[in-house]
C-alpha cells in the first residue's frame, strides 16, 4: 500500500504525472448551491468558505483547493456611473454604465432581463453581459486604450490585500493540508466578456487591436504572477483561463499568433518558480491538439468529455502521456442530465480512458444547483470505487 499522502501531496503528484496513494477528486461546486438542500455546512455565495471546505474535505472526503487571487490594479482618478433607460419597442430596460479614465470615457449598454444577476451594475467582464450587450465595452483602439487603465498591474493596494487574503488562505490550506490555487490570466476569454460577439470581426479586420489588447493583458498577467509567485505566499498551482481559447471561437492559427509566445512566458514565470501551471480549456480542442501537446502547461482542466463531438480518446493518447487530465465526466450531461448509473459509467470510462497517472477526476465544468444530488452521490461513490 502506498503512503497516504495529504490533498496538497495528492494534487500536486497527479499533476507532475507523479505515484499517487489514490486519484485526487477535486471538482467546483456552483456558488448558488443551496446550503438547506444539500450542504447543511456550505456557506451560501461563499463556495470557497472554510464552511464548504470542512464539508468537502471531512463530509465529502474530496481534494478541494483553496484560492489565492491577486487583482489587477486601477488607475485612481477612475470614476463610473450608470443609469437605466426604458427605449421604446424595447422589451426591457437599457441599463448603461460609463466609466470615466484619463484616456476618455469607456461605455457599454446591456438589456435587463428578469434574469439579469448583477443588479443596477454592469461588471466589465461577466459572461452574463454577451448575450445582452446592446453595445460592449471594447470596439476599438481608443477603446482598449482606455480600458488599460481599468487593467494595470496591481499596486500597493492590492498586494496588500493579496497578503492580507493569503493569511486566511494558508491558515485553511495547513488545517486540512490543501493545495493553494491562483487563478491569473484571461487572454482571449476576456475578449469574449469585453468586445462580446464582435471579437471575432475585430480580430479579422482590425488585428493589431487584439494583439494590443492581448498586450495590455499579458503585461498585467506577468505582474500579477510575480506577485503571487512570492514564496512567502505558498502558492502552488497557477490556474490559466483559457475556457474560450479554443476554435470555438479562433483559428489555430490565430491561436498560435495571439497567444503562443505570452503563454510560453507565463508559463515559463511559473516553473522557474518552481510551481506548476494548469490550463482551463473547454470545448472546440480538437483541431488544436497537437498545439496544446506543445505548450509546456503540467495540466489541462474541464476538457468537456461529452459536448462538442470530443473524443476522449484521442484526446488521451495526444496529450496524456506528457500532461495530467483534470476532468472526465461532464457535469451537465452526466450529472445534470443522467441518472446515477449514467454517472457512475461515465466515471469508469474516465478511469478507463486516462488511467491513474496524471488525472484528477473532476465534473467539468461545475456541479449546480439544481442537478439531483444522487447523481453526485453516484459521483463520488464510484470515484472512491475505482480511485
């Protein structure tokens, strides 16, 4: 029998494609989940709590991980307003924001639906905002330029706040011997929430306004990282979003073009650390396989097992014997949508497909509210079956 390890231990083993004593489980439970339907110690709107952290680690006995985030920094004569405006022929309200930089003013519109979940604000980066954009942030470069100054690298503010956050943090990761995570770097996924359905046209007919964007971005994302790179902060995993970094949206080439070398930098920032780094892809990641192989990410995260024609195979001989797979079960087919010997099948196919080396079993992207908890139930009874 192999020594039992800590969470942390387990995490960061599966990720190096190391021996494990047995497949982590760690997965992300929505932060609408409802403390009196299921979890009696989760915190509502507070899903990373050290309340749903004693429930999953002691209840549950899953791997979570804690979260560590360093925000970008904003420039201090920044100034913003909203209002609401009822347009004739409108079906619901027009709420507007502006927000005003030393570049200019930076303006977006958003129709409010009943089911529009950020109140009387417009945030600038919410995937809520796409569908009900009637005008986005960004469309052009004065537009980007101005929003450089709602992105700069953090200050002194900010950092210490990230110190003050760590504190908290590093005291929950040392009660239950949990891996520490900083979610750092948007890239293109920002694009979709800031330029909305008009970033595919942008990046066609007016590429140097992605790429100066992307710019901006990457040079905040580089600072950032040092920041939680710093030892004294104990991070040790980097989470990169690349949910909508995929030919869902771009090219393969347009991806190798835009992202290629900030990534190879971002990652190399993080190993030369010492820590490793984890790339969020969903969907749309079969033309681009062979470009993932290369990229020196240690793990690929929410690789969508059942939506989008995507054959886990392939994807496990392409990218499995050099990178851990975080994920193998699609949270809203099997677990939303299945009963629980559909959950359970899916979670042997998973072992089956990727093996025990370099895997973390994880319900992609996120488990939800309203999905029965008996197919969760399913979900981690066979996970500690087979794991």
């Amino acid at each position: 029998m192999k020594p039992k390890m800590s969470s942390r231990e387990r995490m960061l083993a599966a990720i190096r494609r190391e021996e494990v004593d047995y497949v982590p489980l760690s997965t992300h439970f929505s932060e609408s989940q409802s403390a009196e339907r299921k979890f009696r110690a989760w915190q509502q709107g507070n899903a990373h709590g050290e309340h749903a952290l004693l429930h999953q680690v002691e209840e549950l006995g899953l791997d979570p991980v804690v979260y560590l985030y360093v925000s970008p920094g904003q420039h201090p004569e920044v100034t913003s307003r909203v209002w609401e405006e009822e347009v004739p022929g409108e079906p619901h309200p027009i709420l507007h924001k502006e927000i005003r930089t030393p570049a200019g003013p930076l303006t977006a519109a958003v129709r409010r639906t009943e089911d529009w979940p950020h109140g009387t604000d417009v945030p600038l980066q919410s995937d809520f905002c796409v569908s009900r954009f009637v005008k986005p942030w960004l469309q052009t470069m004065e537009d980007v330029e101005r929003w450089a100054y709602l992105h700069m690298p953090p200050g002194d503010r900010e950092i210490a706040a990230t110190q003050e956050q760590a504190k908290r943090v590093r005291t929950w990761a040392e009660q239950w011997g949990l891996a520490i995570v900083t979610p750092i770097g948007y890239g293109l996924t920002a694009t979709h929430q800031l330029f909305g359905v008009d970033m595919i046209y942008v990046s066609m007919d007016n590429p140097e306004v992605m790429d100066r964007f992307l710019e901006i971005e990457h040079q905040t994302t580089m600072r950032r990282l040092e920041i939680a790179l710093d030892p004294a902060l104990d991070v040790d995993i980097v989470r990169r979003n690349g949910f909508y970094e995929t030919t869902d949206f771009w090219s393969p080439q347009q991806l190798r073009d835009f992202l290629g070398k900030r990534l190879r930098a971002e990652i190399g920032l993080v190993h030369g650390a010492g820590r490793v780094c984890s790339y969020t892809v969903c969907t749309g990641i079969m033309p681009i396989l062979d470009y993932l192989a290369e990229l020196p990410f240690d793990a690929y995260s929410s690789i969508e097992p059942a939506l989008g024609n995507q054959d886990m195979k392939v994807v496990a001989q392409k990218l499995g014997d050099c990178k851990c797979i975080w994920g193998g079960v699609s949270a809203p087919v099997h677990i939303g949508e299945g009963t629980p010997e559909i959950v359970r099948e899916a979670v042997r196919e998973a072992f089956e497909t990727f093996g025990k080396k370099g895997f973390i079993l994880h319900a992609v992207p996120s488990i939800r509210q309203q999905w029965p908890w008996k197919n969760v139930q399913a979900f981690i009874e066979e996970w500690k079956r087979l794991r």
